[in-house]
C-alpha cells in the first residue's frame, strides 16, 4: 500500500510552471488543541559514528521506549549517514524516510545515497534510520509469521478468513511491550531527538509515501523545528489516521478511495497501450474490452486473486507495463458475464507493516460491517473494491494499541511551505490525497508529476527533481499550480 519500490536518478533541470498561476485558498486558522505528547524531556542520545558500508557512517542511538517514561526502558535505533561532500557550504543534515511502514531506511540509503543530484549530496549530510521496531532498530518478535498459510476466501468464509489474518498479530504478541509503542507519532519523536543529536536548528526532511505521514506527524508535533519537509506519493493524513466524520466504519484503504486511484491508472494503461499500436503488446482491438472480458472468464473459475495480484505490481511502475501487456495479451478473453467475485486478491504485508499501520489507523472490527461494505465497493470498483476493502484485515484484533499515537490537528502554524509531490496516476497515494494533505496542512505547496507510478521516483522528472533541489537548499517553494513532466512516458 505505502512503499517505495524503486528510486530512479534525480536530475536537475527546470520546471515548467503555469502561465498564470492560482491564487493559493486561504489557509485555514490552526486548531486550538492541547500540545500533544513531545519528547517530555528525554535524554538527546549521543552519536558515535563509525565507518560502515564504505563512504557512509553508522551510530546507534539509544531513545526511551515510552515517551511517557522518558528515564524508563530505552531502546536503541540503527542510524546512518552519508556526509556531505562540500562541508564549506554544508546547510546541515536531510533525514529520509523510504516508506512502507517496515522499510529499511539502513539500507535503502546505501542503495539510493549515489542517485541523489550532485548539489543535495554536497550541501547535506544525507541520514536515514530504521524505524523504531524495524530493521537493527528493536525489531519486532513474530515467531513463525513469515510461514503463516494463506488466509483463504473472505467471501466464501469469512470467520475462517479473519481467524486466519490475525494470526499474524498473535504471533507478534511475543514482542510484549515493544508492541504497544510503535506508532507514527513516537518515530517522528524518536526524529526530533536525532535532530537534536546531530546538532541542527531545524529539521530537513524528505518523506516517501508512508514516509509522508511520519512527515505530517512530525510536522504537527514540533511545528517550531520544520525547516524544510518534502512529502512524495502522499498519504490523506485524516483518512490514514481516522477518517472523516462518517467514515469510522471504513477501513483506511476505502477511506483514501486506493481502488479508485488503482482503476485510473489502469484506464491510462488501456489508453496508452492503444496509442503506442505495436509497441503494446495488448494494443489489438480495444485493450480495455479485452481486459474486460480477460476479468469475466477468471470470474467464473479462481483465477481473479492472481489477475490482480499481477496487475496491482504493475500499476506500481510504469516500467513494468510493457510486461503486463505481453502477460495481458496471452490470456484468453471471454466477453461474457462476470460472475460475482468470490476469490478476490487480498493483500497481505509484514509484520513490521502491520506494526505499526494497525496502531495508527482506525479499522472496523464488526466482520458484518466488512462483508456489507464489501458489497457496496464491489459493485463501484468491480476490479479493485475488494482489495481495498480487506486489504487491512490482518488489523483486526491485533493485540496491541498505542495511547500516544497522533491524530490531529494537523494544521499547526510553521515558517515555511511543506513541498508536497504526486504524480498524476498513483495507484497507492491518489492524487486527491496530496490534494487533502496540502489542504490539512495549511501551507502544503502541491507540485504534479504527469507520470503514472507510485511516488515521483517511480516517474523520473528532471523538473521535479530540481523543484526538489531549490526547495531544500533556497526554500524556495515552487507556485501553486506548477506541474512537471516525466523524463519518459510508457511504450516509447
């Protein structure tokens, strides 16, 4: 749902902003609300750097396990950075988080630090962390969860199936108390300490889909101490913690409307794929009919789940649809009518995932209020509804809750803009969501990518890229309005 699957190489260039930008909509009054739980005092962990990975430094950083007690039990965070390459006009540190949640933020610098422009890694230290509970940072004990069976049908037995989904919560009860201080809100606490430590005034922060909703805690938490935050593949802050009045009983993939982000993408697919003619492999006649008629037949047998699955992983990334085309084009396609769906793909995800998404986000419990909501969504998105509506069922009843999460406002009063980035069709964080993230803000400054893919880095943009660049070293935020072309288009 929330991951970022592939960087590509940032450049730099210019953006292309619009004639006549819009006049930005007032941004609403901050909420009046007590100050929520900061880091109450908590000790500034010292950082002893050592070599590692060749260029890059490695520290351990030692944070109490509950803010609440912050000289009680502590636990230690795996830290890393790369230092910047031009100390003399060094502006500090950017700390990074790669998504997910459960994301190896270690290891997905060491991979990504190099593809960075030039100029980013010269004026900052780069620095990243697995996550509290993740990774070398205190993981998670799940004994046997990585083996676990499928959960099986959630329509033909549901009470089988929701047994079966929480099974991964059982076993991740051995992790005790760990368990119960997961959330969002105290990783973005465990941030404000390791900007303390690496001695910054003010946090520099660049955030990948769930990344953009450690951002918006962080944000709202410590107002005082933002920078500059970059938000990339953007989650609905309200939607992934909430929801909106009204939507209490909807689970948070329903609630951001992912299967509908998910169907517009597609829909682009079917069109691009019949403008490219014989670069698609599945351009032959009318590509959307054909998938159509590819849906019913694997209706009417068990094959949906695996459709699905297949064209979920392609949405990801443009890349990828050259192959789902030629998967696409050696299916049979039968025109005739779908049978109900009762064998839907059901995403499952990790138990570093499932950690700390199950303690941020509302989800219903009643298994009666999935199947009725599982009617209604199939009947909108008759391709993707299910997904999303049992895409959080390893949730229920998992055994752990987190009393210091974060929910709201969002919209505490900050110095500078927040640059948040979407492209145009991104099947996990919809365009609408970025929208309503800027809007919550208060100060967020949308930038569009007119790519298909999840996350900007999954549609290269040399323009974003120096949007980006300007932003984080000139705070210089670009116009409402301003959109930004991919580097290349799919089938070309």
């Amino acid at each position: 749902m929330k991951r970022v699957l592939l960087a590509a190489v940032l450049l730099v260039a210019a953006c292309s902003a619009p004639q006549a930008a819009p006049v930005p909509a007032p941004s609403p009054s901050p909420q009046t609300a007590p100050p929520a739980l900061g880091t109450n005092g908590a000790a500034v962990p010292a950082l002893r750097w050592t070599p590692c990975h060749g260029q890059f430094q490695c520290a351990g950083a030692a944070v109490p396990l509950s803010y609440r007690e912050p000289k009680g039990a502590s636990i230690t965070l795996s830290v890393i950075r790369l230092p910047a390459s031009d100390p003399g006009r060094r502006l500090g540190s950017l700390f990074f988080n790669f998504g997910g949640p459960g994301a190896d933020g270690v290891g997905e610098l060491t991979r990504f630090a190099a593809r960075y422009p030039d100029e980013l890694r010269a004026r900052f230290d780069l620095v990243s962390f697995d996550p509290r509970g993740i990774g070398g940072s205190s993981p998670v004990s799940c004994p046997g969860a990585d083996h676990l069976p499928p959960a099986g049908s959630p329509l033909r037995q549901p009470d089988a199936f929701f047994a079966a989904s929480a099974a991964t919560g059982r076993a991740c009860a051995a992790s005790g108390a760990l368990l119960s201080h997961l959330s969002t809100a105290n990783v973005a606490r465990d941030l404000e300490l390791l900007r303390q430590a690496v001695g910054d005034p003010a946090l520099n922060f660049y955030g990948y889909s769930y990344g953009t909703y450690l951002g918006g805690t962080y944000a709202n938490l410590f107002p005082d101490k933002v920078r500059a935050m970059t938000l990339d593949g953007t989650l609905d802050l309200v939607a992934n913690a909430t929801g909106k009045p009204g939507q209490e009983q909807q689970p948070v993939d329903v609630r951001a409307d992912v299967a509908g982000a998910q169907q517009r993408e597609l829909d682009e697919f079917f069109a691009v794929c019949a403008a490219a003619g014989p670069r698609c492999a599945f351009s032959a006649g009318d590509p959307k009919q054909r998938f159509a008629g590819i849906f019913a037949r694997a209706s009417r047998g068990q094959g949906v789940g695996s459709l699905m699955r297949t064209v979920d992983s392609a949405l990801y990334q443009s890349g990828r649809w050259k192959r789902l085309a030629q998967t696409l084009s050696a299916m049979p396609s039968d025109p005739g009518p779908a049978a109900p769906v009762l064998d839907p793909y059901v995403p499952t995800h990790s138990a570093g995932f499932l950690a700390v998404q199950c303690v941020d986000s509302d989800n219903p419990s009643s298994v009666a209020g999935y199947t009725a909501l599982a009617a209604r969504e199939s009947a909108r998105q008759p391709y993707f509804g299910l997904g999303s509506v049992f895409s959080m069922a390893q949730c229920v009843g998992w055994p752990a809750h987190d009393a210091d999460r974060y929910t709201g406002p969002w919209n505490r009063a900050r110095k500078n803009p927040v640059l948040v980035l979407n492209n145009r069709f991104d099947p996990a964080t919809p365009l609408h969501n970025a929208e309503a993230t800027a809007a919550e803000l208060g100060d967020g400054r949308v930038l569009v990518v007119e790519g298909y893919g999840h996350t900007s880095l999954d549609a290269p943009s040399a323009c974003a890229s120096a949007a980006v660049v300007r932003y984080l070293t000139e705070l210089s935020a670009p116009a409402a309005g301003t959109t930004c072309a991919p580097d290349a288009v799919p089938f070309s």
